[in-house]
C-alpha cells in the first residue's frame, strides 16, 4: 500500500487499478537507451512480471544514455545486469533475464507467455521480426525509436489495429540508415522516448486514456514539437504475415546434427558491436590470415575440445573460408548452451576486403 499509494489515491487506478498492474506480464525487447527507462518506470510502478531480452554486453559508451547501468556493469550481459538493477528498486515483483538473442525460434512461443511486448531494438531486422511474432502470437505491441534528436512512439496490433508493417511495409536497403553508434544520439533522447512507451504500457494495462494505436507520435528534441501521424490498416500487410508463420520454425540442417536456427552477419554489422569475440575455425595451413583485427584461432576439428577459449561474455563472430563451416561451428557452440555466436556471410575473404575498404576510406579522409 505504502510503495504504490500514489497509485492508489489516483481515482483513475486505484487499488483495482494497482492490481491489474500487480498481474500483468511485460516483455521488453533490448535494455538499451530506450530499454533501460522503460524497464525502470515499469518495475516502479509495480508490474508484476517482467521479462528482459539482450544479448548484448555492457560497454563504457553506453552509459551516456543507458541509465540503468554504472562503470561497474561494463562487461555483464545487459539483461542480466539491468534485472540486478531493477530488483533493488522493487523486490516485490519478478524479473526474468533472458540473455540470448531474439530468432524466428524463439520469438512467439516467448511472446505468448506475456500480455504486452515493449520494442526496445535499434535495428529494422529485430523490429520486423517482433513486429510478425505480435501478429503471430496475437500480443499487442509498444514500439519505440530514436534518432540523433527525434523519436516516434507507438502502439501496433492493439485490438485489431494497424501493425508495423503497416506504416512500413519493407525494411529499408541494408546499410541505409545508420545506428547510433555511427551518427549518434542526443543521451536524453533514449530517455524521454522509452518513458512514452512506458506510459503505453500502462494505459493498456489499466484501460485508461488514448493508447496510440493507429497513431505515430512524433517527438523533436530540439524544438520539443511533437506530431502525431494517423495510420492507416493494411489488412493485406497482416496477411502476409500469417501467411508465412512457418518462418518462425525456419530452421537449417547442419550435417548429422539436429535442426538449429544460424544467425548470418556481415563483417561491418559485426565489427559495429562491442565486446566482440572473431574466431577463425579454419586449419592452420590456410591462407590468407586476417590481420589488423585480433583473432582466436580454433579450427572446426578442435573445437568442442577447445571451449575453454571461448568468452562467454563477448558476442562470438565465427568464420573460415566461405561461411559454411562458421555455421557448422556456431551449431556445435549451440549444442554446448554457448549463445550469442553467429556467422561471418562470406568468410575471410570478405573481412579482408572490409578492413582494406576502412583502411582506404580512412586514408582519403586524411
């Protein structure tokens, strides 16, 4: 009563309303900018459970605007260390840190076990992806986005309205739009944009207000503008969707080894992460050797006997000489419950030819 009771004196929540909160169960997708503050404000305001999806490690450069974590985070896996976090700021709820990447395995049979999933991704593959799992596993989604001054909000799959792929029927070229690490962020921004989902969040819960479903807000830092879009339902946008469940059981043959999902990644998407782990799973004897990068080298046929070089912590990126046998490396880690590892598309040959393009370019700026 005492933790909750601005709640409760509110006669558009109270203790009804606190309890509708107590019972609900949140997915937020990435404890980034934008994840951090909506896990803060959610697990404050008491939801009861709450689930945390990353991959991704701390890293010194996140803590101009990912609030949840201090210098002494730097290295722990971001859902791990913003459920730590969160549980001294409420130890009456629970808190579920889910430390693997979200795939077409795993993503609708996680959504199901909640009743909102929080877009909280910096990239158009996973918001795609979440996008289909919602339609999929019928949840309605809170969608946030940042970049440099502006962010958007807004509600998609809400009682049969407009889904993502309604406002934007296909991701943009690959490469097109740069992250924030290669154009920056205000460090507010992340902030005052994941506190509007948030917001979302509890206007569906508590059945109160104008949630924003058929509708993008749109902020502007500089000029504190705001704009709201109308959008408009494309029914044949969300059949395609359901037409293609089976992508979500997509799944590869890997040899003698039983199915398993392979995350492809290119070298620029790879080497745009931190805390980064290259392995080099091709024999000793072949040509050409990467080099200007530091490189682990284990070749396939000593791999599962060679575990102990492999840092948990990091995001593994696997290649050889063509990109097949990286996947074969990256379902043998599987096997063993190594996550966070994926396939470098194209193998050596591409990074080489990556690190003399950075190389070039970086010589013609000087």
């Amino acid at each position: 009563m005492n933790r909750y009771s601005r709640h409760i004196i509110l006669n558009e929540i109270g203790q009804s309303g606190q309890d509708k909160l107590s019972n609900a169960k949140v997915l937020v997708i990435g404890a980034g900018g934008l994840g951090c503050p909506i896990l803060q404000y959610l697990a404050a305001a008491g939801i009861g459970s709450i689930g945390i999806v990353d991959f991704d490690v701390v890293d010194v450069t996140n803590l101009q605007r990912q609030v949840l974590f201090g210098t002494a985070s730097i290295g722990q896996n971001k859902a791990e260390a913003a459920k730590k976090r969160l549980q001294d700021l409420n130890d009456a709820i629970n808190i579920k840190a889910y430390p693997e990447q979200l795939s077409y395995k795993n993503a609708v049979n996680l959504f199901k076990q909640y009743d909102i999933i929080v877009d909280g991704t910096d990239n158009f593959e996973t918001r795609y992806l979440i996008n289909d799992a919602c339609i999929i596993a019928n949840k309605p989604l809170v969608f946030g986005a940042i970049y440099k001054f502006e962010g958007q909000v807004s509600v998609f799959n809400h009682q049969n309205g407009p889904s993502y792929r309604c406002l934007f029927p296909n991701p943009p070229q690959k490469g097109s739009v740069p992250n924030c690490s290669e154009i920056g962020v205000l460090g507010v921004l992340p902030g005052i944009i994941g506190t509007m989902q948030a917001n979302e969040v509890l206007k569906l819960i508590l059945g109160i207000g104008d949630v924003l479903s058929g509708k993008l807000l749109c902020y502007n830092a500089l000029t504190l503008q705001t704009i709201t879009l109308n959008i408009t339902k494309s029914n044949n946008e969300i059949q395609k969707v359901l037409k293609t469940q089976h992508l979500f059981h997509k799944k590869q043959m890997t040899n003698n080894t039983c199915e398993v999902d392979i995350i492809d990644i290119s070298i620029g998407e790879i080497l745009s992460k931190s805390n980064i782990q290259l392995i080099d799973v091709r024999e000793p004897h072949e040509t050409p050797k990467v080099e200007n990068l530091p490189i682990t080298y284990i070749p396939l046929s000593a791999l599962e006997n060679s575990l102990d070089k492999i840092d948990p912590n990091k995001v593994k990126g696997l290649f050889c000489q063509s990109g097949i046998r990286s996947k074969r490396a990256v379902s043998i880690l599987q096997d063993h419950n190594i996550n966070n590892c994926v396939s470098i598309i194209e193998g050596a040959l591409e990074i080489i030819s990556y690190i003399k393009e950075q190389s070039n370019t970086l010589a013609n700026d000087n």
